[in-house]
C-alpha cells in the first residue's frame, strides 16, 4: 500500500513526484516503458529519424479505420527525453478567451497570475535559459530568466538580423539545457544532436533528469519501469480509486495507495479512463461529463525548410522565435501563430520526410544548406476531436483539423520574410521551400483530453486537477489544458504539477 501512486514519468508525472518528495509519503512512479540506453544510436538520425529505433511499435486508428504508428516514447522521462526543450510560458491572454480565423479559443478557469509564481520555479527546476524582455508578447515576469540566452552561431545571427531589418522582432528562444550536470566533467560541450534526439550527454532540460532523478533520491520515492497500468478500479460505492491494475514481465499486479496521480499524457490518460469503465462509470471513469477523450489538440504544427544560398554550418540553430504575429495586428484581424527555429536538419532527417529531393539537388545538398524553421498555431478545442478506445483496447484518434487559414497565412508571411533579405532566392534555390505538415502520428504537443473546470458538467477536472467525479484521482499532464495555445506546452505541464503538488502537500496529505 502506498500514500501515491504516479501514473507516467513525463513532464507532470515526474514533477509531481519531484513536488512530492520531500513529505515523506510512501510514493510509486509506475513507468511503461524503461529507460533510454546511452549509446552511439542515440546521436544518429537515420536510427532515431527513419528507423525509429525508439519510437512505440504500437498501432493506432485513425477516423476513418486506418492504423498508424503514433510517434510516441514510452519510457523513463516520457517525450521530453526527445523534445527540444523550448520552454514558454502561455501568453496572459491565452488563459482569457480569444477569436481566431476557426472559431473561438473559450477561457480558462484560472489566470496567467495563478501560474506565474510556479512558471518561475519551473524555469528554473528545467536550467531555462533565455532573454526576459526580448519576445514582444511575453506575460509579466519579475525575474530574469535562470540562465542567459543561447547565443545565435554566425549564420544565424545573420538571419536574425536580416529579419530584424525586415521589420520582424526576432527573440532568443527560451531553451532548457544543463551545462554542468555532473561536477566532474571539465571538457566543452558543443550543442548539437538535441532536437527530436534523445540526449546522451545528459544535458538536455527534460523530466528525468531535472525532476525525476531528484525525486528517486529521496528513500521514500520509488520507480517500476517496464509496468503498462492496465486499469484503474473504484471502490463498491464509485468515489475512490481503489486498485491500480498493472502487467509487468507478463505478470498481472495490483497496487493500491490514497491518491492517485495520472500522468500519462493526453492521449494515453484519456484512453485509460475509457477503458476503466465500470458499473457505476459506464462510459469511462471521471466521465460523467461525457468529456474524457474530447478536445483532443495538438496544434497545427508545421517543419520548414528553407534553402539557404550560402552554406549552413550551424551545429544548433534553435536559438530564436518570431512571434510577431501570436496575436492579432499587422494586418490580420485574428492571431497567426508562432515561428522558432528548429535543430539544424541533416540528409537523414530530410529524407525521412521527403519522397524526393528539390530539383537538381540531392539530400546531401539539401541539407548542407538548410536553415529549420517550426510554425506553430493555435487549433481550437473540438468535442468530436477526440481519443476513444476500440473493444480490443486499440486506441482510436479522430481528428479534423481546424483553425488552418491561420496557419496558411503564418507560412505566407515567413517564407515571405525570408524572400526578402535576398538569401532565399537565388539562381540555384529560386524560392524553393520544402514544407511539411505534422498530422496525427506527430502528438507531441498533445493536450485538452480531460478540460479543466469548475463545472462539473462541462469539465473533467477542477483548477487543482482533481477529477470532479472521484475523491482521490488527480490528472497531471496535458489533459487538463482548456485551450492550447501557439506555444509548447510543456512548461504549462511543468507549472501546473508544482502548483497541484504544493496545494497536495499544504491541504489535502496534511489534514
């Protein structure tokens, strides 16, 4: 018997059990996956990018039937083992509601000041590093960021500056990355393999190694790794968790504890609930609402490519964003998006993407004189977006993107800008720009399966993450999201486990 049970390892799931540590509560960490080897793999893009050598083998539906193989990671630190570490706090009109070219993104049940306090802790916990004053739309903050930006390498800074001259206001990305994890290393380390990449240098700012890790060194902290949760069961009367059903090595298990944290990420939370359906929860636990698996979003995201006349030596250019157009003005009634710059590409990863190369050139080319770019904008919460579970257990994602003038226009306008200072369109690249849209099997950014609320009705969670229709459940990841916002939506996770984990210790495991 335990006092807490943690459902996931990712961002909210490792965070909680960071939070949690220290008051002495007998806490299990279930993991489903193990952890990511260190080995040469690791750095090397054909294995991570066209193998997916750790990416899950399981099968999804799509909404038409059709399987697919979700690009998911299930193992120790969830995908911020291989994320890219950009870490933004929502905008303060993000949580309030707001008019897109789609529709409405509807408001929250809490405020920018509710998280502002707890996006400063979690900045820090993640080594986030970046420029307080240099993104045009940032919320209020009282403090500098923990650490100083990344600098731009040479190209970069050229395109950077190219774009200020445009009239753009271009600001340095707030990346999380620990350049001094163990004392006794002394040697340089060069930014590079980062973005999509597990990271076996250790450095990279995800949930293992800045939460998790410091969790298990607290006695009372304890992680299964390689345990799939299987269900969830209540008690006779319907108000409690009461048992945790698990298989582990082929063996069925039950775990029990007094609260139970679920942590296992938007799609996988929703999924579970489904299937935990029982007497007094026929169509899934917490769901009452009938709102468990709707207003699946994962924004519209889309990778770019430019190619850029000279060549790109970069090692990391993910180290500015636009977002200039985040919310509505220069021309456009609505908001647009928001535009960062990815890892720097290598013939692999093109490949991987892109059946054929641009005319007259091949990957190699290609990718010697890439520049990345990431579009991010806002898709709107949709009830028939959503998770479901088929009687085999196979999870089902129907999906209809949403919201999608918005995100055209953003293309426009970067490829645009990029035109412009000339360096984009030459006699060998005349303009050209492999572009390409992430669709379902790219959940990533994955949230809004399990809204927060304060109506129990129309909500699954309240402005704590409790569930409204159990005593003792808590979801902790990117479910509670209401609305999604253009930015990454990880450190929101971040914030929100630390804000649900204070108010655990101070007012529910105290009394």
């Amino acid at each position: 018997m335990y006092d807490i049970i943690i459902i996931g390892s990712g961002a909210g799931g490792a965070t909680m059990a960071y939070k949690l540590a220290d008051s002495g509560k007998k806490i299990l960490i279930i993991e489903r996956g193990d952890y990511v080897p260190v080995e040469k793999e690791n750095w090397d893009s054909a294995e991570v990018f066209q193998k997916n050598r750790y990416t899950t083998t399981d099968l999804w539906l799509d909404k038409h039937g059709k399987t697919f193989r979700p690009g998911m990671h299930y193992n120790v630190g969830g995908n911020t083992k291989f994320y890219g570490a950009a870490l933004f706090r929502l905008r303060e009109e993000d949580f309030k509601e707001i008019q897109h070219y789609g529709g409405s993104s509807p408001a929250w049940p809490i405020q920018y000041e509710d998280l502002k306090a707890y996006y400063l802790e979690a900045e820090e916990l993640f080594y986030v590093h970046g420029k307080r004053g240099s993104d045009p739309t940032e919320p209020p903050a009282s403090e500098p960021y923990p650490y100083d930006a990344l600098p731009h390498e040479p190209r970069i800074q050229e395109i950077f500056d190219e774009l200020t001259q445009y009239g753009l206001q271009p600001f340095e990305l707030p990346i999380g990355v620990n350049f001094t994890p163990h004392p006794a290393i002394n040697a340089p380390y060069i930014l590079d393999r980062f973005d999509g990449f597990p990271d076996a240098a250790e450095r990279k700012g995800d949930a293992h190694l800045c939460s998790l890790s410091k969790a298990l060194e607290y006695p009372n902290v304890e992680l299964l790794v390689n345990t799939k949760v299987l269900k969830l069961n209540t008690d006779d009367e319907g108000k409690r968790i009461s048992e945790v059903i698990v298989e582990q090595n082929g063996e069925t298990k039950m775990f029990a504890a007094d609260y139970i944290v679920l942590s296992a990420g938007a799609i996988n939370s929703a999924a579970l609930l489904l299937q935990s359906k029982n007497e007094k929860f026929p169509t899934g636990l917490a769901n009452s609402s009938d709102q468990v698996g709707r207003n699946y979003m994962f924004h519209q995201n889309t990778a770019l490519v430019a190619l850029y006349t000279e060549p790109n030596y970069t090692k990391f250019g993910k180290t500015f964003g636009i977002n200039d157009f985040y919310h509505a003005g220069r021309g456009y009634e609505f908001p647009l998006g928001h535009i960062q710059m990815l890892g720097k590409s290598d013939e692999h990863q093109i490949r991987a993407d892109s059946p054929v190369p641009a005319p007259g050139f091949t990957f190699e080319l290609m990718a010697k004189h890439a520049v990345d770019f990431w579009l991010t904008s806002e898709d709107l919460p949709d009830p028939e977006n959503r998770v479901t579970v088929e009687e085999n257990g196979q999870i089902r994602i129907s999906y209809t993107p949403n919201n999608q003038k918005g995100h055209e226009l953003l293309k426009d306008e970067l490829t645009k800008a990029l035109r412009a200072s000339g360096k984009f369109n030459s006699f060998f690249f005349k303009g050209i720009y492999f572009s390409k849209g992430m669709d379902i099997a790219s959940p990533a950014h994955q949230n809004g399966t399990a809204r927060m609320g304060t109506d129990p009705g129309t909500s699954v969670v309240d402005t704590y993450c409790k569930a409204h229709d159990l005593e003792n459940l808590y979801i902790v990841d990117g479910s509670f999201f209401v609305s999604s916002g253009a930015v990454n939506p990880a450190l929101t996770i971040i914030a929100i486990a630390l804000r649900v984990g204070e108010h655990l210790k101070k007012n529910v495991l105290s009394s």
